[in-house]
C-alpha cells in the first residue's frame, strides 16, 4: 500500500469520525429541567369570530434553542375534548384536545397549526372565549400559551328576497350569502346600528326601495364577512374585493343612505338608468370606500350628495353618465394602492361609446377631488347646441390642470406644485402600508378655508360633527380641520 493511499485513509476516517461524533451530538437528548421550549407568541388571539363558522388558520412556532433535543410527553388543550379550539401540532390533530410524544431537536422547531369555532352565545354583542396549549416535557416541565378569541353571533340569510316592507335588527349583524334582493314594491329599512357582512359574491339589489338610517354613533354597515387577517398588520376588511356592492335598478327610487360606512367590495354604489324624478339616491355623511371597481357609478339617474367621502377605488370614485346630480361638501380621493391603472376622481359623460345621455345637472359645490397625478378630472362629453352638458365645480379643491375662463370653474383652488403640500401630504392620516386614511385635511392642507360660507351654512357640521364654523372659514371637502386647541388659530 503506498504511502498517499494510507493517508487519504487516515483523512477519510477522521471525517467518518467526525460525522458519526456530529450524528451523535444532533441525536443527543436532554431531560435537564432548565432545558425548555420557547415560542413565537405566549398569546394566541384570533380576531372576531363568527359564531358556528370555523376561524382561519393561526400557526405557533415552538423553538427547542438548545444544544440537545427535546422530547415533548405530550400536548393538551386545557379545554379538553371540549375546547372549542383546535390544534394541530407537526401534523398530528389534537383528537380529544390531547397529543402524545413530539421531538424537537436541537435548534430546531415546529408548528402549531390552530383553529376555532364557537357556539351561539345568545349574546348581543362579541363574547370572550380562552383556553391554554399545555406542553408538558419529558422532563416533567410544564409550558403553556394562552389562547383567545371572541365570537359574535349572526344572522344568516341566504338568497333573500323581500316582498314585503321589512326592517333589519341591531342586536347582531347579518351575514349574507348570495345575494339580498328586495322587491319592487317592498322597502328595506337599515336602522342605526345595522351592519350587514356579505360573503364572496353576494351583493345587494334594490328594485323597490332602500332606507338606511344611521348615526354618527351608530351607523349602518356594509363591508365582507372576513373577520380575520391577510398578514398581521392587514385585516382583510382594510383590503377591496370582499363582496359584491350595492344596485339600484331601473324604478327604484326615493333611496335615502344617512351614515352608511360601505366598504371593500367590487364595486361601491351602482344606480341604473330611470326617470330623474322623483330622486333616486338622497346619500349624507357617508363613506364608500376602497373597492376593486367604481364608488358611486350613477347611470342617467338622480342624486343628491353631501358630506360624503368616495375614496380609493380601482375604477372611478365617481362615474357620471347622464342625469341630474349635486354633491356638497363631498371627499373624492383617488388613492387607490393596489394598481396604477386605476381610474379617475370625477369621470363625467354624456356620450359613453356612442351612447347619448343628457347629463341636465352635474354640480360640485365645496368638494374635493384630488388623487395621484397631475389629472383626476376625466369626462367624455359632447357639447353643441343639441346636447345637454350642464356640469360646476365652485368654490372646490381639484388636482387637475387650471382651467381659465370658463364660469363652470368658479372660486376653486388648483392643486399644483406651488402649494405647501401636494397628493396624500394634504390629509391627516395617509399609511398605504395597512390602507389607512384619515381624510381631513393636515394644518397646512390648502384644502381649508376655502370653501363657500353660503354653501356650508346648508351644512354647518362635517362628516364627524365637528362645526364648520369654529375658525376663518370652512374647509372643503367632508373633513374639516380640528386644531389640537380649537380656539388657537
């Protein structure tokens, strides 16, 4: 045997030495009491629940930091078989709430995958429901994590139609699949307080009519059933595409929304072409928000708007096509996040794809309609002596190129690079991290004090209830400005 082959030899068993000590060493156990888990969170807490629908997923990570491995006797949840939450831990289900005999090596881990699902409570409002996942080692330690979750109750109505006059109650919301259809000659009535969670694709149509009536305090509701989380920071509910809308269709009319707070779904507002009078859509101190289509999408209809707020939509905040409308003290914001194709602030039409429609009334009185760009104003109009156009924005804030000379731009402030702040620097909360907005305008926003008094007298009170007369002048828009100290200017 030559000398290099004894000592490639000699290398190769140090190295299957050296393996066979490393084996050993990742398969070497501790019973020690001072050798314990550690996890991701000692609190698991699930957001709101609907009562007899399963949660969504939350996982646990359980760190072994150590050295040497741990071996884990068992898993329980303290509940028991009678727990109403559910764990599954490195793939084994908990059955009967009780698990036996894991192993987390050293400076390893694993996951702990949890779940719940709650009966009615019989309460009005959101329960409180805990219980702990107990680890119990090998060595006789003990370990637990909190877990807790509250659950709501609800009414669940599936493929609705009402042919009746009929009236929502407030004691819990409802949660809507497929679809909430009311009749021709029935009237829905939406009290203070009523909230309504549609699940995926379920909407709302009103053929008949639609009165919903809230507070500053207690408004209606409109938004998805989705209770829990896209990431940590994000509640699904923050993000567009939950459900459907809201339509009206042709005939229905004498539609009044007073505090509705409609959020997140596909589209906002939907009317369909029908006589102008009597009105269709009476809309006051509302939001429509953050949707994967138009907020308010108004068809050669009737509608009067006022402190209302219309924001981040993927199509048009507000698409006019025909028909008589006024908005006073009204927030367009066109911050939409989630794409840069999305669509303007204000679209106004009389002529859509060869589509005439007389557009008799179209007046923006002490709004704002700003956005990202240099242009939120977009339209698709005919004008000459056999067409009717009739639009005017006074007295409003609008980020679009100045327009000179013409009397249906009166008194307005043109959002350029020569004010103080421009685009989401002019409101008070702008976080598109966790789609976040507070739309009153910020201390140095040119948005205040530049409305007209005359018009703000028709509504003295923002939004919020915050008077509009307290300093020099109203804001425009449906925010106004609240210094920290009202009576310092």
């Amino acid at each position: 045997m030559s000398m290099t082959h004894r000592k490639s030899c000699t290398l190769l068993a140090v190295v299957l030495l050296g393996m066979a000590a490393a084996c050993d060493n990742y398969d070497t156990w501790t019973t020690s009491p001072s050798a314990t888990l550690s996890f991701s969170a000692d609190t698991v807490a699930f957001d709101t629940v609907i009562s007899t629908i399963p949660s969504s997923t939350r996982m646990l990570v359980v760190h072994n930091r150590g050295d040497k491995g741990l071996r884990i006797a068992s898993v329980a949840l303290e509940g028991g078989g009678d727990s109403h939450f559910r764990a599954n831990v490195d793939g084994q289900p908990l059955y009967g709430g009780l698990g036996h005999d894991f192993e987390v090596r050293r400076k390893d881990s694993l996951v702990v995958r949890l779940e719940c699902t709650f009966p009615e409570t019989g309460g009005s409002g959101p329960q409180q429901f805990a219980d702990q996942l107990v680890f119990t080692l090998e060595s006789g330690v003990t370990q637990t994590v909190r877990l807790e979750a509250s659950a709501q109750d609800a009414w669940f109505v599936r493929g609705l139609r009402l042919d009746v006059d009929s009236v929502f109650l407030t004691d819990r919301p409802y949660v809507v699949y497929d679809s909430l259809v009311v009749g021709e000659e029935a009237v829905l009535t939406l009290p203070a307080g009523c909230t309504l969670m549609f699940h995926e694709k379920a909407g709302m149509e009103v053929y008949g009519r639609l009165e919903a009536r809230g507070t500053l305090d207690a408004p209606v509701v409109m938004r998805g059933d989705r209770t829990d989380r896209m990431f940590a920071y994000l509640p699904y509910d923050n993000t567009p595409g939950r459900w459907e809308g809201l339509w009206f269709h042709t005939g229905s009319q004498g539609n009044v929304m007073q505090y509705v707070d409609l959020h997140s779904g596909n589209y906002g507002i939907r009317c369909d072409s029908t006589d102008l009078s009597p009105l269709v859509l009476l809309m006051e101190n509302s939001v429509v928000h953050n949707l994967r289509g138009d907020g308010l999408h108004l068809e050669h209809s009737s509608a009067e708007v006022a402190n209302t707020q219309v924001s981040n939509t993927l199509g048009s905040t507000v698409f006019l096509h025909g028909g008589s409308y006024s908005f006073v003290h009204c927030t367009f914001a066109q911050f939409y996040a989630l794409s840069a194709d999305r669509g303007p602030a204000v679209f106004l039409a009389n002529d859509m794809e060869g589509r005439y429609l007389h557009l008799q009334q179209a007046w923006f009185h002490n709004c704002v309609a700003t956005g990202y760009g240099d242009d939120v104003l977009y339209g698709s109009i005919i004008e000459g002596q056999d067409y009717v156009c009739d639009y005017l924005f006074d007295h409003c804030f609008l980020t679009t190129p100045e327009v000179k000379d013409d009397a249906r731009y009166a008194d307005n402030v043109w959002d350029h690079e020569d004010l103080p702040v421009r685009g989401g620097d002019n409101f008070l909360l702008f976080d598109t991290h966790a789609f976040l907005y507070d739309f009153t305008p910020d201390s140095l926003s040119s948005i205040r004090n530049m409305a007209s008094p005359a018009v703000a007298s028709r509504y003295p009170f923002d939004r919020l209830g915050r008077s509009r007369m307290a300093d020099e002048a109203p804001d425009a828009g449906c925010y106004e400005y609240l210094p920290a100290n009202p009576k310092a200017q």
